[in-house]
C-alpha cells in the first residue's frame, strides 16, 4: 500500500517507521532540510524536500497511486488545505489530518453527525478530511478510561466497551506470583486471559508454561465487570478515588473535567464523583484566565489560580492526602515530576500526561502509576484508520512491541471454519475476543471456537509481524 505522508516531525517519523516495518511503499514530505536530513538518515523510505500542499509536488511523488494521504504539518491550515486539494482532485483517497485548534475538530464532529443522520452518500466530508485527529481528544480518552478503572495501570476498553484489558504489576506474595500460566485458571470461575508478559525489560507473548514472577507486568483481559475482582489476583489493592485532583486547566483538563460534569449525567464518572457528597474535584492551574475559565464551568468543582510546585501550597490543600491526582499541563517533564513528587508524598495514584512510550517508560520507574504518550496515542489513532476497511481498530502496547488489531473476517479468509487450536502460532499471535457475525457481544474464545466469515476478531501480535498476520486472516493485502 502506497501512503504519502506530509510533515517529518516526531509523528510523522514514527508513523513512517511502523509502516515501512509493514513493508508499505512510504513517502515522507517536508519542507524544511534539515528536517528532511534528519528524517533520511532514520527511515528506509523517500524523504523529499518540497512544500507538501503542492498539488505538483504530491503528483510527482505519486499521489494518484496514493492508497492514502496522512497529514501532520506543526500547521493546521496547510493539513487542512492539503487534504481539501487532493480531495478535489483525488477524492478516492483517505484523507487523515492532524489539528490542534480545537474549533476546527468540532466543526469537523459536527458536520460528520450531520451528514450522517441525513445519509447524504453523495456529500464530501468537511475539508476534505476522512478522519480528523485531535491530540488532546485522543489523550483525553486515554486519561478518562484509566480514571475509570482506579488509575491502577493502563487500561483499554474493547468489545464495545463490556471487555477491558489492563496492564498490571505482579505483586510479591500474590496468588499469580510463581505460578505457570496453565495452571491459574482454578483461582478464580471470572474468564480471564493474559495477553502479554513483560519481564525483564522483554515483552512476549507467553504461553501455558509461561512463569509469571513478582515484578512481571502483564496484560490483563476480562469483563470490565469483572476487573476490579481479577485485580486482586494480581496483589493490587483497589482504593476508592474520593479526592481527586486534577493538574491543568487546558483543554485536556477541560475535557477530562467536562466527562465528569457536563453533559454526562449518564456517565460512570458522573455517577462515579457523585455517588456521596464526600467525592471530591480539584483543579489547578497557574495561568489565571485559564483558572477562571475552569471555575465558571465547573461551579461543582474547587478551582485554584496557583503554581502546584509550591509547597505552601501543596500543604495547605492537602494534596498529599489526595487519591489521584491527574497531571495534564503543556509541560510534559513537569508533568512527570510534579506526579512522582506528589506519590512520594503519599498521593495513592498518579496519571501524567508524556511526550512519548519513552517518556512513558521513564514516567513508570519513577513511580508514575499511568503515564499517557500523547505522541504515541495519535500515532495509534492514525494506524487504525489506514489498516483497510476489515481493520476497525489498532492500539501499541508496552513500548510499541505489541500490537493489538481488531478485524472483520473475510469470506476468502484462510482461517473462516477452523478451530483456534489448528490455527495458533505460539509466540507469534494470540486471539483475545471474538464477536461471532451477527452477535451484538464479545466472548473470550477457546481451542474449540470456530471461526466464520463476518466474525469481528481482536487479536494481539509482535508489531513487525501485523502486515503479515492480517493477510493470514483476510487473505489478501489490507
């Protein structure tokens, strides 16, 4: 599959280096050289020095052959003009593009719901745009799903959200701890599956004869009713979030805050916040309009104009005491410290928002319990959009070893009426759910399961190998 992706930056970089490991034919377009210097020198792919929002240049480098065009300039309006160009002239290719300017996503989200209801097939997108990703949308989904859960470790919904996998730690003189996996299943009746192991600073796959030791991170799958009961399994113990605050009042913040109070009465995290009257909000940012802000549209909430680093301050709210505190601000390594500072003061959990998985890394050994890459996420965000239309999503686990891919089974698929047991590759993938064609729920399948054409499968596998992997379900390149 031929991408043309505009913008050599950090997300730009990193999406090409996933792809080329796909063996997709990849031009990278930049205008500035030394970006285009540094970009060469790391990536196995054309690197061109050009203005990518020049219908010329895009049609010199192939764009009609183009399956798709990624966008993810540091400019929202030469993302934005870009797609629209080729859109008028190519309007078969995906369009992705990355904004920052917030107006702009809703005004994109807005128009999609419209056209939607309305099934106008005939009506182009706005923009030109397919898909519009929002970096700090995508962070915010991250950080809300991990509030959810008790900030315990990294969470990911699946299965229309009634199955959840968690990243947990094996706590010394737990019931997991020394165990091989085939012999856990008797701890508990609650299904469950381990999806990965990392130990040692390696990440795999494991197997029935896989020894799980403390310290050993692993992936967690189960129902989300579940979850909190399986963590126990682990040695986690599960604290109630009464007081919780949250560090920057920007648009993360804003947007973490707005899924607890506003227009969401339905939610879980309404209803979570709410449930007693001893469930508490804290917000604090330095900037004082952004403070003032935060304070009209959330009356329910304690808002402070204050510098979190200062120790009076620290004190005199009792932040130490606090069950999560969230760190969102624009500052990423203050993020990181002010997280780690405020747990070593006896804050029970911490999520910090990070530039990348290698800050995230860093984050966790000094005690962040859930670092959020917000690079990473986007990057996440943008793959699940270019995998074809069998592929409807696609997430990076650990430190981007690990994929875990969701897909619709063809009917040429190789795989569609044979058991998993005849179709594992130990160490290669492993099937976490399956929605069998015409079921509205997801289940944890066995050696038994048959799989059919139009079944919705997730399954986990080594990041290298997901191009491959994906032909051996469909049967064909995605």
């Amino acid at each position: 599959m031929k991408i043309v992706i505009i913008g050599a930056g950090f997300t730009g970089v990193q999406l090409a280096k996933r792809l080329i490991n796909e063996k997709n034919d990849v031009i990278l377009i930049d205008n500035d050289e030394e970006t285009v210097r540094h970009a060469s020198n790391r990536l196995d792919c054309a690197v061109v020095q050009a203005d990518g929002n020049s219908l010329q240049t895009l049609e010199d480098n192939g764009i009609a052959k183009a399956a798709a065009l990624v966008c993810v300039t540091d400019n929202d309006e030469v993302n934005m003009i870009t797609c629209s160009l080729v859109d008028a002239v190519y309007p078969d290719i995906l369009k992705i593009a990355r904004v920052r300017n917030y107006a702009y996503y809703l005004n994109s989200s807005v128009a999609s719901k419209k056209y939607s209801v309305q099934n106008n097939k005939k009506h182009r997108p706005l923009y030109g745009i397919d898909y519009m990703i929002h970096p700090d949308v995508e962070a915010a989904k991250v950080i809300v799903e991990a509030v959810k859960n008790g900030a315990v470790n990294d969470v990911l919904p699946f299965g229309n959200g009634d199955f959840e996998l968690a990243r947990l730690t094996i706590e010394t003189g737990s019931l997991l701890a020394g165990k091989q996996l085939q012999n856990v299943r008797s701890l508990t009746d609650k299904p469950f599956l381990i999806t990965y192991v990392e130990s040692n600073g390696k990440t795999s796959l494991p197997s029935g004869t896989t020894t799980l030791n403390p310290g050993d991170s692993i992936g967690l799958l189960t129902k989300t009713e579940n979850l909190h009961e399986l963590f126990g399994l682990c040695g986690s113990k599960i604290q109630e979030l009464k007081k919780v605050a949250l560090v920057g009042a920007g648009r993360i913040g804003t947007i973490v805050a707005d899924q607890i109070f506003q227009h969401k009465k339905n939610s879980f995290l309404y209803k979570f916040f709410n449930k007693q009257n001893s469930h508490h909000l804290l917000i604090v940012d330095e900037d004082g309009d952004a403070a003032k802000i935060a304070a009209d549209k959330f009356p329910d909430a304690s808002v402070f104009c204050a510098d979190v680093t200062d120790e009076a301050f620290i004190q005199e709210e009792g932040l130490q005491n606090y069950d999560l505190v969230i760190c969102t601000t624009r500052n990423h390594e203050l993020n990181m410290v002010v997280a780690a500072y405020l747990e070593s003061l006896g804050v029970g959990k911490t999520i910090s928002l990070v530039a990348s998985s290698a800050y995230a890394t860093i984050a966790r050994k000094i005690g962040v319990d859930v670092p959020v890459p917000i690079r990473d996420v986007v990057v996440d965000s943008i793959m699940s959009h270019l995998r074809g239309s069998s592929v409807t999503e696609i997430h990076t686990v650990t430190t981007g070893e690990l994929e875990i891919v969701e897909c619709v089974l063809s009917a040429s698929s190789p795989v569609v009426g044979k058991a998993l047991k005849d179709i594992s590759s130990a160490g290669i993938f492993l099937i976490l759910l399956i929605q069998p064609n015409g079921s509205s729920s997801y289940q944890i399948p066995v050696g038994s399961t048959i799989l059919s054409t139009g079944d919705k499968i997730t399954l986990i596998t080594l990041a290298e190998k997901t191009k491959d992997i994906l032909v051996h379900f469909n049967g064909k390149n995605q």
